[in-house]
C-alpha cells in the first residue's frame, strides 16, 4: 500500500476520484445550472476520469 | 461568500491529502540529501513543479487582476517573461548547474567565483524566500478573512501549520509531490470558470467586442509608453522583462532551479525546465483570461461587476476570487477556495524547501559548522524548516502593523535580484570573470538599482534620495524595467573591468563550470524530444506563434 502511495499518480488519481465523485453526486442530486450547464455534473465527470486515469497508470506501474 | 458542508469537505479532503503525502514520504528520508536535494524525480514530475513552485498566489491572483487592468498585454510575463529563460537555462545553462555537482544555486558561485559571492547570493536568497513565504502567508490570511471572516490568526495556523506538517516531514519530495498535486488542482479547478466566463460573454469574439482594442493586443501598443494602460514601450518590455528580470529569476533563482537539479540525470535536468515551458505558454488562458472576462462582464453591464475598494478604486486583486463567487455552485466553489489556498501553500513550500537547502548547505554547513555528520545537517535541515515558517508567521504578522515595511522589504530584494544574470553569464560563458569581479560587479548593480529608484520617481514612489526627482516615469512597472537595466549594465560592465584587472583563475579549476572548458555531454540520438535544443526550438516557435496571434 505504501508503495502505491510513494507513487505520486496514485495520490492525485484518489485525489480527483473522490472530489469528482462528490461533485457528480452533487450535481445529480442538486442539479444547479451556470451558463446552461449543470457545471458541477460536467467538473465532477472531468475530475472523476482524469483521476480514474491517473490511478489506472498507477496500478499498472505497481503490477 | 458562505460555504456549505461539501465545500468545506473538499477542502478537508485536500489538506488530508496533503498531510498524509508528506507522512508517507517521511520514510523516504534518510540522510539530509535525501532531505534537501533528492536526485531522483522523474522528469514529468520535475517539469510539473518547475511551473508549480512559481504558481503561488501572486501569479494565480496577480495574473487575472493584471489581465483586468492591462489586458492581454500581461502574457508579456510568460511569451516575453517566462518561456526564452527556461528555454535558455535548460539547452545552456542546466550542464554547468547539474555537471558542477553543486546542491544549490549559491554552492555553485563558491565553485566558480569565491566564498564571498556565495555568502551574498546565499544571504540575500534566504532572507529573501523567508519574507516571501510570510508574504505569502499574509496574503493569504487576509484573502480568508474577507471572503469567509475567517480570524486571520486562524488562518495564519491552518496554513503554515500544514505546510509545516508535510515539508517537515517529506522535505523535498514532499514539497514537491504537493506541488503537482496543487498545479492539476489550480489548472482545473479554475478551467470550468474560464469556459462558463466564455460562455456568458459570448465567446473570444464576444470578449474582443466588449473590450476596447488596446486591451486585446499584446504588440502594437507597445509603440510609445503612453498607449498602452502598462505605460511601457517596447525597448523597456524585451530589455528589462524579456532579459534582465527574466532571465535574472528563471535563470538564478535557487527556488525554480531546484527543481531541475532534482532530476535523475543530466539530459532530464535540462529538459526539465523545457518541457515545463509548454503548459508554461498556455497558462495566460487560466490566469489572465479571468481578468479580461471579468473586464468585458463590467463594460457589459452584466450582474458581475469588478469589486470596488472603498475609495471608489478598482480592487483588480480581488477580481479571480469575486468571479469564484459569482460563477461556481456549492461544491465547485469548495474546488476553487480550495485551489486558491493551494497557490497560496505552493509558494510558501516551495520557498521554505529553498531556504532549507541554503541555510544548511550554504550558511550553516559552509560558515558555521563545517565538518558535521550527516544526521547532524539532517537535524539542523528540519530544525531550519521550523524556524523559516516560525519567521514566515512572524513576517506576516509584521505586515499587518508595518505594511510599507513589506513593500521596502521586497525593493531591496528586487535591488540584489536584477543584477545577478549578469553574474551568471560572465560566469558561466567567459572564463576570465573572476571572484573578485563578481562580488563587486553585484555590489555596483545593487547599488545602481538603489540609487536610480531614489532619484527617479514613479507613481508617487521612489525619489527618496533628492527634493527634485531627476525623472518621471510614467507607471511604476516602466521606473522597475529601467531599474533592472540599469542594474544588470552597471553589474555586467564592473565585473568586465574589475575582472579584467585582478589574476585570472587557472583553467584547471573552472573545468566542468566555464563554458568550453566544459566537456558537452551527448545530446545526440534517440527520439527528437529527448534533445533539449530541439524541445527548445518548438517551445520558442510555440510562443511565437501565441504572440502573433495577439499582436
């Protein structure tokens, strides 16, 4: 576990994950649209991918 | 502004984040090298700090109050400010930094010049990254304070007692580790108010029409200093931003460098600051953009208004965080608090690390203790972490009784700055520069900024030396470019003459640290990309291109 940790694109990856998951829900739940958009669901997706693809790196550098 | 329970979770979720980096890195240290100056770091994480550790708070809000006050004329600071000087310091001047072995900026003037050189440069650094971290640090309280009436004492303990926590337990790494995290954190958490800000004003094409024409051209007011809100010419933007300061802080500044002599090898060294040239170039879209969208809202009458301080003037320095308010939702506005105090805890990290390395390498180790163990310097390393935020704090405490002190604090240092390439060039690429030459030609170029700032006035500042101002500028940005001309000229031309009359050093000593006395290494074979010089070629072709895009 350590080990993932030192890995720094694991550390964002969590990071991202879960504040972008948060965010999605939010914007699911709560739906508040900016400009026409529901900014948080659009933010919460971008997040949660670019952290999903971080940690995915990570684990294939752990594997 | 009030924040909900899921702003506030982000924003624990962040600092948590941040702590346990730094206690899982602990283990990582083992000696103070591996403390201060780890050569290990792969080099997209090297490149990525290179840009972070100069992502604090004064370019993150600085940025967009400049993009509100002069327009697309501010990414003169990175197409004109930035991008030539990282290009340079990694094809020519990261093989002298690296190959010399030196741990530090002020280490390698004891190697080329003498101790002299070293102790003013070193002196003068660290005094400088502690004031600039307390600097920070104050912004930073004062930021929370209006925004959210958090206590400023409050603040003040959260902030430094977090970076504390992680650059005292991780040091280098840990500073740097959180220093990427805090660049993707700042990037995209302040990308969606870019898009939704386009959105509302109708587009680059709806921002160009709201916005007089001055404010959209980077070039052509730069004809005569007073048709452009910046009141500089040309002459002075190249000379004075392009070379002399440019070069002088991406070129010498130990906080930046650091983060290319942490590289693995010497190809990643030089490569570093390179590579971070490209997002570099496209930063003026995140940081200045705001400024101008929060400009053409203003003129459009919008129901955004840029904030107004309470003697009817502009407060350009609050433009990013009311743009927050105004835009983002409940939880994205967790996102972009939080990306705010990244900036703010990325700059104070990255100068106590700095400082860290020089009070134990270049003052403590070299003056006061020489022949140490290693666990010693590894003690007095953290014990120096501890001490450069307890004078941080001390610092912004200080700002709030004596606010010019700051300012007179931060002339002084700009004074010892601007001279300093002009060291560094004659050092690096003439061998016949001597220590001698040196430490006066930095004396003489201090001394001249000193004097042109006290008989000349801008803005109601500077003439402190006479009743009668020789001359006036028109803006205090044009009175700091001719300062720094000045400074680097009078530097440049007393280490000439003073070197020239003083015994040359031997060749056999300035071997790895004199260009052409300095085997190049090969750069030759593999793919195009792994040649600093041809990286250098496409990020300098890049920001020309960015430039003429905005003539």
């Amino acid at each position: 576990m350590n080990r993932m940790v030192e890995d720094l694109r694991f550390c964002i990856g969590a990071f991202f994950l879960l504040v972008g998951v948060l965010l999605a829900g939010h914007g699911v739940i709560v739906g508040t649209m900016v400009a026409g958009m529901n900014l948080n669901l659009f933010t919460g997706i971008a997040f949660a991918l670019f952290g999903g693809l971080s940690l995915a790196l990570s684990l294939r550098a752990v594997d | 502004m009030r924040l909900t329970l899921l702003d506030y979770s982000i924003l624990a979720i962040y600092l948590g984040f941040v702590i346990t980096i730094g206690l899982v890195l602990k283990r990582k240290v083992k000696d103070s090298a591996g403390y201060l100056q780890n050569k290990s770091m792969p080099l997209w994480i090297t490149s990525i700090a290179f840009i972070s550790a100069n992502l604090g708070a004064q370019e993150v809000l600085g940025m967009a109050a400049s993009g509100a006050k002069y327009g697309i004329m501010t990414s003169h600071f990175y197409w004109v400010g930035a991008i030539p000087a990282m290009v340079f310091l990694g094809v020519f001047m990261m093989p002298f930094y690296y190959g010399s072995l030196a741990r530090s900026v002020p280490e390698y003037l004891a190697l080329r010049f003498d101790e002299k050189t070293r102790a003013f440069n070193a002196i003068s650094f660290a005094a400088m990254t502690v004031f600039s971290s307390g600097v920070s640090l104050y912004g930073l309280a004062i930021l929370l304070q209006v925004l959210l009436g958090w206590s400023f004492s409050l603040s003040i303990a959260l902030a430094a007692g977090v970076v504390m926590l992680y650059t005292f337990s991780g040091g280098i790494v840990s500073a740097i580790y959180n220093e990427v995290l805090q660049f993707f954190l700042i990037v995209l958490g302040i990308a969606p108010l870019v898009i939704v800000g386009l959105i509302q004003v109708g587009g680059f094409e709806g921002l160009t029409a709201k916005l007089p024409e001055v404010m959209m051209q980077s070039w052509r007011p730069l004809s005569t200093a007073s048709a452009n809100p910046m009141g500089v010419n040309a002459a002075q933007m190249i000379l004075g931003l392009g070379f002399v300061l440019s070069f002088g802080y991406w070129c010498t500044d130990f906080l930046v460098v650091q983060r290319a002599m942490v590289a693995g090898n010497m190809r990643d060294a030089q490569r570093t600051p390179i590579i971070a040239a490209f997002p570099k170039a496209l930063m003026p879209f995140i940081v200045i953009l705001p400024g101008l969208i929060a400009l053409a809202l203003t003129k459009s009458g919008s129901p955004y208004q840029l904030p107004v301080k309470a003697d009817g003037r502009m407060d350009y320095d609050m433009t990013l965080p009311t743009l927050l308010a105004h835009f983002y939702p409940t939880g994205l506005l967790g996102v972009g608090l939080t990306a705010l105090m990244a900036s703010f805890m990325s700059g104070m990290a990255g100068n106590v690390t700095a400082f860290n390395s020089v009070w134990t390498y270049d003052i403590y180790q070299a003056y006061i203790r020489p022949k140490a163990s290693d666990k010693h310097y590894l003690f007095v390393a953290r014990l120096a972490n501890v001490g450069g935020i307890l004078v941080s704090v001390a610092t912004a405490y200080l700002a709030t009784q004596f606010n010019n002190i700051m300012d007179l604090l931060q002339l002084v240092f700009g004074f010892v700055n601007a001279p300093l390439f002009a060291t560094f060039l004659l050092g690096m690429f003439w061998k016949r520069a001597t220590g001698h030459g040196a430490f006066i030609g930095l004396i003489s170029g201090t001394l001249a900024a000193a004097l042109t700032h006290g008989f000349t006035v801008a803005e109601g500042k500077g003439g402190w030396l006479t009743s009668q101002p020789v001359y006036e500028f028109p803006s205090g940005m044009a009175q700091a470019l001719t300062i720094a001309i000045i400074a680097w000229s009078a530097c440049f031309l007393v280490t000439v003459i003073v070197s020239l009359a003083t015994k040359k050093q031997p060749d056999s000593k300035l071997k790895g640290l004199v260009y052409g006395l300095t085997p190049q290494g090969k750069t030759k074979g593999g793919a195009w990309y792994s040649n600093p010089l041809a990286l250098g070629l496409v990020a300098l072709a890049l920001t020309v291109i960015l430039n003429l895009l905005f003539v």
